[in-house]
C-alpha cells in the first residue's frame, strides 16, 4: 500500500512513522512546513525544497522577520502553494492513502485538494490540544467542522478526542486509541529504572506559554519550601519566562534546582533517564491530549502529578492509586498540598511504583507496532 503521510516535522511523528518501517508499504511524507531531509527517517520517500519559489533570494528571510505583515501580504511573490504542491506530490505519488498529523496543521491547509478526490481514503492523528483547545476558537471550530466529515479513519491518543471528533461531525472508522509517538523500547529503558529508596529528585516540565502552565508548579514549590528542602529539583524545557520567575522567586533561590533551557534541548534519552532517577514528575497544563512525558514517567517509575484536561489524563491515571490529578491547572494551593501528599505517604509512592511497573508492558514499542500496522491492513484501498 502506499501511504502519504501529511506532517511537519517532529520527534513524535518521526517515531510514530518508524513503526512501519519493514511492514511492506510504501511510505511517502509531505513536509506540511518544508524545512530540512529528516536522517531519522531515510528510508521514507520525502517531499521537501517545494515551498520557496527562489529559495537562495536575498532579503526574504529580513523581511519575513522585520516585516510580518508585509511579507504574509507580499508571500505569494515568493512562496508557492500548499494545495498545488500537495497536489502535486499526490497525482505525482497516487497513494491509496493520506495520513494527516494534527488537524490545523496538516488538514486544514490540504482539505480543498482532498474535497477533488472524494473517494481517496484519509486518516486523521489526533493530537494533543488538536481538538480540546482549538473547539473554543471560532476560525478553528470552523476548521475542525468543515475537515471531519470528510476524514474517514481516526487515530486518537486518548479516548476525549474520539468523543470530541465524533461531536464535530467525524463519521468514520476509529483506528485505535495509541501514544503520539508509537510505544516506547521498554527492556532499553530498564537498567535506568530506580527503585523508590533510591529517588530524592522531583522532575518538572518547565514549558509556559499558550497551554503549558509551569510557573503555577513553581509556585506551589516556594510555598513548600521548608518542607521541601532535601529534594532535588530538575525542570526542563524552560523558556525566559519561566527562567525569570525563578530568578525572582525567593521561595526557590535555596532549593537544588537544575535548569534545562528549551534553548539547549535535552534529548530524549537523557530526559529517560532523569525519569528514571526521579521520585516525582509534575505536568501542569491547561489543554493536552495523553501527555507522552505522563507515560514516560508511568514507565520509568516516576510518581505522576498530572493536569486533567477534559478528563483524558484520568484515563491512565487513578487519583490516589497510581499518581495524583491536578484539576485547576491555575491554582498553585492545591498543586501545594498534592505534592505534599505525595512526599509524606512512603507507601502511595511504593503501591502506585508497583502498580505502573505493571502497567508499562501496555507501552511497549513492539506491541503497539503490531496492532498500528494490523491498523493500517485493515484500510480499503482506492488509488487515485
């Protein structure tokens, strides 16, 4: 079969894309945003070098920068289009399938093209705030109205999207609910996993801005500060503002606190293993979908206290059992009084250690490959 994946470039699609690596497809992919040849996905046919109609003219790049609205009014002159190199790629390519990763990002930009070919099948990955954050913006709630009856298979991280998809007019075949990324080598990840008496690190993810809610953690941590002060801290993916809350945060100058700059990007191996070594990891945002780095804590044994966006957290994680829910990503109080929670009761953290231990066979890579590719068998088949 072959199958044109429509997305830009991430670490997330890049792995999910590496499951069908040896399944017997024919796999092509449209960089939606253009941008360089991916290495970590040689063996994928790739479409790139389509947007800049003179790529090597001097003063695009300035104007684009100094002068956005300018160049968005001017960027006809000097890029081509989405639909007709889409088009393009596809009567070039005639796929038995389109495969779309994040609706506002690779399905709304293609929707006139594949409204000409009716008959041509399309699969839609839902991801992360793709539905539940977007439903509340009245130009994307458009969007996502016009894209979803016409997607005929759909691929969610969580069961949310599914019922979300289906309220805004998606009719098709669900595929299955499964990580963004595809599952996760567990036996690689093993000799990394701590046991609880060997943890003293409380691990945060660091991103503010648009949906990520860090600074609410850190403040719920100064408040905390005498009692928390033999822990040790890592926050990663920290942009400036966050930086500088925690430069004027006087609750937080006599914590041990390592920073991991977004600027400095820490891979994802080594972000492994700080799971691993890490006794509590805290994810605080006001819209996601399945939180890979939720299930990358589940694995490596880190105890998770999560946001609960429209409930899709609470589908892993059972509050009290085997980690704890975060319901109002903005009030630093009650974030305070989980983590302390969690630091005083020895034996939550052992059971909900146990019990996701037990749960992460559910995430093993190898697995999850097998039923995406049975997934994408079971598709019918029309070529253009």
């Amino acid at each position: 079969m072959k199958i044109l994946m429509v997305s830009m470039n991430s670490i997330h699609f890049e792995r999910w894309t590496n499951q069908l690596q040896d399944a017997g497809h024919e796999v092509h992919w449209f960089n939606i945003r253009d941008g360089s040849y991916s290495e970590n996905l040689s063996w994928v046919k790739q479409i790139i070098g389509w947007k800049y109609k003179y790529p090597k003219l001097k003063g695009r790049v300035f104007v684009k920068r100094r002068l956005p609205k300018l160049y968005k009014k001017l960027g006809f002159i000097f890029e081509n289009s989405t639909e007709k190199a889409f088009e393009s790629a596809l009567l070039k390519i005639r796929p038995d399938v389109v495969h779309s990763f994040a609706l506002y990002v690779s399905c709304s930009p293609i929707l006139k093209v594949m409204n000409n070919y009716p008959e041509l099948q399309w699969i839609y990955s839902a991801w992360g705030s793709d539905l539940f954050y977007f439903q509340h913006e009245p130009s994307y709630l458009s969007d996502i109205k016009n894209v979803l009856p016409r997607v005929n298979y759909l691929f969610a991280d969580c069961k949310r999207d599914v019922a979300l998809a289906e309220k805004f007019g998606f009719k098709g075949r669900v595929l299955g609910i499964f990580p963004g990324g595809g599952g996760y080598p567990i036996e690689k990840y093993e000799p990394h996993v701590l046991s609880t008496s060997q943890r003293n690190l409380i691990l945060i993810k660091g991103y503010q801005g648009r949906s990520g809610r860090a600074i609410s953690v850190l403040k719920a941590i100064a408040n905390l500060n005498s009692e928390l002060r033999t822990y040790q801290f890592a926050i990663f993916g920290v942009n400036e503002e966050v930086e500088n809350f925690i430069e004027r945060e006087h609750g937080l100058r006599s914590l041990d606190l390592r920073i991991y700059k977004r600027s400095e990007f820490l891979n994802h191996f080594e972000l492994m293993k700080l799971m691993g070594q890490a006794l509590i990891y805290i994810g605080n945002s006001n819209s996601d979908g399945m939180p890979n780095t939720l299930l990358e804590a589940i694995i490596m044994g880190a105890f998770p206290i999560q946001s609960n966006p429209g409930g899709a957290t609470a589908e892993v994680i059972n509050h009290g059992k085997n980690g704890l829910l975060i319901q109002d990503c903005e009030d630093d109080n009650q974030i305070s009084k989980l983590i302390k929670m969690a630091v005083s009761d020895k034996k939550l953290m052992e059971t909900a250690f146990k019990a996701n231990q037990q749960m992460k066979g559910v995430f093993e890579r190898s697995k999850i490959a097998n039923d995406v590719i049975s997934k994408y068998n079971s598709i019918h088949q029309y070529s253009i």
